[in-house]
C-alpha cells in the first residue's frame, strides 16, 4: 500500500501517482480502451483509447463532467460492458474476450459492487444481504472475517433487521460489508453518498478508507463530489472520453476548482494550492496551449499513448 493511503497529503503534479501499466501490482489495467456508441455520423464516442493502470491497495477516484466518460470508464473496467476496442485486466485476468457465463463468474469472484441505490433484497435481513454473494457461489463464510465486518460497520444490532427496518446509512453499510464479504480483488463504488445525507454519508466515506487503510482493499470510486473524492489516493479526471489529468490525494477545495474548469468555469483566482491553481489555469486556456500543457504533464506520468490529454 502507497503512503498516500495513510497519509493523505497533497501530492503536487510532478510526482506520479500511478503504477507503470506493466507493473505486476496494479489490479486493474486498460489498454487504448474504447467505447463508440451508435454508427456513422450519429457515432459518439465516449471513451478515446484510455490507458490506466490501478495500484493495489489503494483508493482511486474517477472525476469529470457530465459525459465526460467516467461511468462507462467504470462499467467496462468491472465487467459489466463491454469496449469497442481495447482490453481490461483484472487481477491478471484479461477479462475484454471472455464469455459471458465466464465473465459472470470472475465478477463474482473478483469484484465488488457498492451503488447509490444500494440494491438490497427487500426479503431479506441484512444478515443474509450481506452474505448473498457467498450463498449464490455456493462458499463458506468466514466466520471470523464477519464478525471482523460487522463490527467494523458496526451492524452487530441490525443483522435480524430488513432493508425497510434500517435507515439509509444502515443499508449503505449492509451494501458495503456485502461488498467486502467475499474479499474482491477490486471494489467499484458507483456515487456510494449519492443517496445520503452528510452525516450519513460521511460514516460511508470513512469506511471506504478504513478497508483501503486495514485490508489493503482496492476501491475504484465514480463521484461528483469533490469531498468524497479528497479521501482517495488518486484522483482520474475525465474530460471527452479522456484521461485530462492523473493526480495523487488532493483537498476537495483543489478537486472543485479542476473539476469547474473541466466544465468551462474559470475563477480568476482558485482556492487550492498552487499545484491546482495552474492546471486549473491551463484547463481553463486557449484549446491549443492547454492541450499542449496538459499533454506534456500527463506524458510526466503514464506517457504520451492515446487517451492521455488530446483535444
């Protein structure tokens, strides 16, 4: 597990945050991963050729504007889509070519799934929510690492209770401990606060990062909120089915000025630190020159492949 995974401190644009594309520890990674939906002139295309790779054990946030690409970016890295061209790995595993009876399987096996609407069974307790994906695959629970999970999400009263029976932050935490019980090589979390208050929302947040930091966990997050975005280790911002920009941990002030000049909003003085004030400066420059900055700071980092920056 990085530093970063405890430390939490701004990392400025120099420093990569992310591990080679080769580098046997990363537990997700794409190669020119495109997605065209529909043909000819009414062809969109909503990723260009994206080359990342995930670090093991940490937590990587997906960021950008509406359409930018990040919830496609997401299903296809876990599955649940399929690319145009390109492949995914996942835990070694290249997953792009497989059946779907096959691919079913390592989803099961090799993925976790928290979403904003947390898909519980209403018929079921939070017990048997929990314990789902172990029933429907047929394998033991580790009793041991349960009563570890429950106590950590701290359910130990609610276990007989039904999804109606518990408040929102009670069934996001059912969804999470769901998603932690069978222990994924990879965890997506699809906008997790989406459907809570701040409090609530927050106790979500913190457990994310507690199964990053005690469990090496490796969570990949698609959010619009820049709060929940400043508790990861790397933050992927997403602009036109493109990489745009790869940095380490930042504060949510510094993701909120990236993310308003990813939009087209270009405050005449950011609040972050200086790091975020010039890339929000750059996002926010003339088509040409801003492609060529921020061509050059991505090439510092991953190299200069295609989804990495081009206008």
């Amino acid at each position: 597990m990085s530093d970063s995974s405890t430390t939490h401190q701004t990392r400025t644009g120099d420093e990569p945050a992310a591990p080679d594309p080769l580098d046997t520890d990363s537990v997700v990674v794409t190669r020119s991963l495109t997605k065209i939906y529909g043909s000819g002139d009414a062809a969109v295309k909503a990723l260009r050729g994206v080359d990342v790779a995930i670090g093991r054990g940490q937590l990587t946030a997906i960021m950008g504007p509406s359409g930018s690409g990040k919830s496609t970016l997401m299903h296809i890295m876990a599955g649940l889509d399929r690319p145009t061209h390109g492949t995914v790995t996942v835990d070694g595993i290249e997953i792009t070519g497989l059946k779907e009876r096959d691919l079913t399987q390592l989803r099961r096996d090799k993925i976790g799934f928290i979403f904003q609407s947390f898909n519980l069974l209403p018929m079921l307790n939070a017990q048997e929510n929990i314990v789902l994906p172990l029933t429907i695959s047929g394998t033991p629970v580790d009793k041991s690492w349960f009563e570890r999970l429950i106590g950590i999400v701290r359910l130990e009263d609610r276990l007989s209770h039904k999804p109606s029976e518990l408040s929102g932050g009670q069934q996001q935490r059912v969804a999470v401990a769901r998603s932690l019980v069978g222990r994924p090589a990879v965890l997506f979390a699809d906008e997790p606060t989406g459907n809570l208050d701040s409090r609530r929302g927050e106790e979500v947040l913190q457990l994310l990062r507690q199964s990053v930091d005690e469990f090496g966990q490796t969570i990949i997050m698609v959010t619009h909120d820049a709060h929940a975005a400043s508790i990861s280790d790397r933050v992927l911002f997403l602009k036109d089915g493109m990489i745009v920009h790869d940095h380490g941990s930042m504060a949510s002030d510094d993701i909120y000025d990236v993310i308003r000049s990813l939009e087209g909003v270009c405050p005449a003085d950011a609040n972050g630190d200086g790091d975020a004030r010039s890339l929000a400066a750059v996002l926010c420059a003339p088509e040409t020159a801003a492609a060529e900055v921020v061509g050059a700071a991505a090439g510092g980092s991953d190299g200069d492949g295609p989804g990495r920056a081009e206008r």
